[in-house]
C-alpha cells in the first residue's frame, strides 16, 4: 500500500512539474508576442467609449481633431457646463452630438485618407466602433504609449488644457489633433499619472454600476436559474486572485451561484475596494 501511494505521490510530481515547465514556456510565448496593429487605435477608441461613445460618434469626433484648437477647447468647455459632468469626455460626445457638420466634414476627411468603403463607414467599425473612434489619434501621431497621457487631458480642466495647448501652438491656426503629440510629450509622466489615475476611475464607475444593475434585476425577477450552471472563467481568475491575496482556500463548489457567494463574501472585487 505505501509503495502503491509512493508511486502515485511520484507521478502526482512529474505531473505538477510539467505542468510547471509549460505554464512557463506558455508565459514567455505571451511575452515575446507583439500587440495586434490596431492595439494603438483601440485604446484611443476606449478612451471616447468610456462615456458611450459608439458608432454614432465616429465621424463628428474625427473632425473635432481638425478644429483649430482654440476652438475645440471652447466647445468642450460649453459643452461642459451644459453636461453637468467634470469629466471633459462628456462634454466631447455632447459636443459630437450637437453639431451636423461635424459629421458632414468628419465624413469627407475619412474619405480622403482612404477610410471608408464605398463612401461609408467600415462595416467593421460598425461591429468594433473603438477602431472608428481610435482613428483620429493614428492619424494624428499618437501611438499606445500615448493613451494614458491622452486620457489625461480629458481629466483637465479646459483652462488647464487651453494653456497646455498655447504653450505648444505656434499660431492659432494649429488643430487639436496635431498639437495632441507635443501637449502629451510636454505632459510627460505627470499628465500619464494623470491619465492612469482616471481610467482606473472609469473601470470602477463600470464594475460598480455593473453590480447594481445585476441586483436590480435580481429583485425584480425570481429566476435564479443562472446559479445552478457551470462558472464563468472569470469567477474562477478572480477567485484565484482573492484566494491568493487573502491567503484563503479556494471555494469547493462548482456552481456559478456558489461562486458569486463566495466571491462577494471574500471582498470581490479587491481592486475596487479601499483598504
């Protein structure tokens, strides 16, 4: 018996050692591969989505980027005050919304840089409106390194964003968009900070309308079908990332409702949580 149990703890080793060897030949696969192309236009994208910004959006929020700058921050500091919302990205898709010819010469440009599919939108932007709403950034210079300092100016104030903006002009004639380089470089690490700082915002204000939009529609409705399926892989991630943080044993149930208990009674989710 104990040599049979010997035998087993021997292969139960091998096998955890493998396993080892691949997760880590796996991990350093991931490292050495490179982002998609249109990695740099999705996080600009994301950036107008944060507040709903979508397909409606795409070619009005491309030729607010070749607005003389001066006026585009006017716009976006009216814009602001009638939102009632601090958060600059706001008053851009207000200002998006309430001028047609921004659509009208957002459409023309597209069509100059050779954007557009038989004079309309990408049937893929239609399905993936970040790339549209990410284009404009491209065509202006920036790259993904430049995505968390460009979030960061929508966290200004407009008289912040007009005097970054002046001290990089050389006449009132340059655009928003060609000066959005040299504002993000003279940002440097404080505007990225900056930037950081308000995204992380922006996924909490996600997750925690998200959780209460699932507990009103739990107490409007009785089915409670959903807690008897398989988990989500995303349970399992998170739950592994709490066991670890809180040095506790995972949850042996293996049902997506016990999970959800389990995770809201370990302090899911901990990146959202103060302290």
């Amino acid at each position: 018996m104990i040599a049979a149990i010997d035998r087993e703890l021997a292969m139960a080793n091998a096998l955890e050692a493998e396993a080892s060897a691949r997760i880590a030949a796996l991990d350093d696969e991931q490292a050495s591969i490179r982002h998609h192309p249109h990695y740099a236009i999705y996080r600009h994208g994301g950036i107008a989505a944060v507040r709903n910004m979508g397909v409606a959006h795409i070619l009005a929020h491309a030729e607010f980027y070749r607005l003389r700058y001066g006026e585009a921050i006017a716009r976006l500091a009216e814009a602001r005050q009638a939102s009632r919302d601090d958060c600059l990205i706001s008053a851009l898709k207000l200002v998006c919304e309430s001028d047609p010819l921004l659509e009208i010469a957002g459409l023309a440009w597209l069509d100059s840089q050779g954007l557009l599919i038989r004079g309309a939108l990408n049937p893929f932007w239609l399905k993936q409106p970040k790339l549209g709403l990410g284009y404009p950034a491209r065509l202006h210079g920036l790259t993904a390194e430049d995505a968390e300092a460009h979030r960061g100016l929508y966290a200004l104030t407009p008289p912040e964003l007009a005097g970054r903006f002046a001290e990089e002009a050389e006449s009132a004639a340059d655009t928003f968009g060609d000066l959005l380089p040299a504002v993000i470089a003279a940002g440097g690490a404080q505007l990225a900070a900056i930037g950081t700082a308000a995204t992380e915002a922006d996924a909490a204000e996600r997750y925690w309308a998200k959780c209460a939009s699932f507990a009103a529609h739990q107490r409007a409705t009785g089915d409670r079908r959903w807690r008897w399926k398989p988990p989500l892989s995303r349970q399992g991630h998170h739950a592994r990332t709490i066991a670890n943080l809180n040095d506790v044993a995972m949850p042996s149930e293996r049902t997506r409702g016990h999970a959800a208990a389990w995770l809201d009674d370990n302090g899911a989710n901990p990146r959202f949580r103060k302290g």
